[in-house]
C-alpha cells in the first residue's frame, strides 16, 4: 500500500474545517493517509521596510503572537475531529505559515513544495481564490500548470463512499481518473462510475474516452466491479453532471480544469468546472489540471 499525503487548509473561519472533515467522512482506511493541517496566519509585518519594523516591533510582535494563538486554536479544532474519527495520530501534523504572497498564493506553493497528492479547501477556501484571481498577482498562478489536484470540500453529515468521474477522453479528464484511482485503490468500499456527456445528440457514444478512462483506473490496480460507466445526452455539460450528481448522490465529482476545447487555454479554470464550483452545493469536487 502507497500512502496518500493531502494538504488540509485550515483558517478560524468555520468553513475551512470542512477540509478535514470531508477526509474523516470519506476515507474508511486512514492507515496509508497522512494529512498535514495548514494555517495561513495574517503576518502584521508584511510589506514593511525593515526601519518600519524596527520603529513599531513590540506592537507587531504582539500582533503575531496573537495570530499565532489564533492559528493554534483552530488547528487544534481540526486535531480534535481527526482523533475523534480515530485518524492515526501519526498521520497528521501541523504547521504554521505566516502569509508572504497571500493566502491563496502561499496555499499553493505550499501544495506544490510539499510534494502533495491533493489541496483540499473548504468553500471558504476557493473564494478566497477566486478573489485572488482579480488581481496583478494571480497572473502566475493563471499562466503556470498547477500539477496538485484540488478539492473543494463542502459541508457533508456523511459523504457517500461513491465518485462520479467525468471524462472526455482529455488529458485533463485521464490525469482526473488517475488520481481518482490513486486515492481509492485502498479503498475497496468505494465505487466509481465512469460519465460520459454526449452533447451530440446520439452521435458519439464515447466509447474511447470511457476505455481509456477504464484503462486508467485499471493501471491504478482498481478492479472492474468497482467501476460503472455512464452515458448520458445533454447540451449543457455542467447541468447534466449536476443533475447526475444530485440523483445518484455521489460523495465525489471528479472532473478535469479544461475540457477537450480548453486544452490550450490558459484559464485557471475551465468553463465547465467552474459552473460546477458555483453550482454544486452538495458534493465534494475533485478538479486536475
């Protein structure tokens, strides 16, 4: 067995432990899973000079040691939902950022040094991305390829132990089905049905993209009576999976950042994954660039 490693945000907003307890909720074999818990504190001396510092230090370091005990706080929220869903206390640790390119900037540095198999946020989590995307300093983030998957956890009593994987056959879509099948091959409760939107009208039964999908989850050591496979018609991508997802009541949509059409696109996100970020209130999403 391989172990998972995912980077859980956490912050004092309470949203943000949704991170934490979507992975308690989901994952039934926690031995091969370690999680690092994540706090992005504010950093009152941030964008100072050094006489500015200087000038004011006993004020500032009152104000870190203050974040700090707040940071503390709320990672010690998240250790109490982890050691009351009997997480192996040597599978998690903790650590502290104070913020150096903001919040979202230093989430992401952090996913891409720690050598991550997932980012998991909480709502909370991507709104604060979505707004950093608005400004000069989201432009690195627009034009360079984010290799860590990211989960966008919402708020879910029990999630079911089922994933939704859609595909079209991209690069996208495959390199979705392979972390899909990474995170579940040790978890031989789970389910995955393999969904395929055919905006044809009856012309293309996706029939490669479902074998090559299939294919992948194979080469993840997931057996074949763990997998189905779906084909459904549909004009709008987003509408139909959101559908699919309410009525099969998924604990997981799986998707990829850019479509077959938006292979070449420099968006952070592709069209249809984001429709789905701002639609689907009810499941957990799994997006691969």
């Amino acid at each position: 067995m391989t172990d998972r490693h995912i980077l859980l945000t956490i912050s004092d907003d309470a949203s943000a432990l949704q991170a934490v307890r979507f992975t308690c909720g989901f994952f039934r074999h926690t031995s091969t899973l370690k999680a690092t818990l994540f706090y992005v504190a504010p950093n009152p001396k941030v964008g100072l000079s050094g006489a500015e510092i200087a000038k004011d230090y006993v004020t500032l370091n009152k104000r870190e040691v203050a974040a700090k005990e707040v940071a503390q706080h709320a990672l010690s929220r998240a250790t109490e939902i982890l050691m009351g869903k009997n997480f192996p206390q040597d599978n998690f640790d903790s650590k502290i950022l104070f913020q150096q390119l903001g919040t979202a900037n230093d989430i992401i540095q952090e996913g891409l040094a720690g050598m991550y198999d997932a980012i998991a946020l909480g709502r909370r989590g991507l709104s604060r991305l979505e707004e950093l995307l608005d400004k000069s300093v989201s432009k690195q983030i627009i034009t360079t390829r984010l290799e860590t998957p990211l989960w966008i956890c919402r708020q879910q009593e029990k999630p079911e132990p089922s994933v939704l994987l859609c595909t079209d056959g991209s690069p996208a879509s495959l390199r979705t089905a392979d972390h899909v099948g990474f995170m579940l091959k040790d978890e031989p409760e789970h389910s995955i049905t393999i969904a395929y939107i055919d905006t044809s009208g009856g012309c293309d039964n996706g029939s490669e993209a479902m074998a090559k999908t299939r294919h992948v989850l194979k080469e993840n050591a997931i057996p074949s009576e763990r997998i189905k496979e779906l084909v459904v018609e549909g004009k709008n991508v987003s509408e139909v999976i959101i559908t699919l997802a309410r009525g099969g009541g998924y604990g997981v949509i799986a998707t990829g950042r850019t479509g077959r059409g938006e292979a070449k696109s420099r968006q952070f996100w592709g069209s249809v994954s984001m429709s789905l970020l701002r639609h689907l209130d009810f499941a957990t999403m799994w997006i691969t660039h």
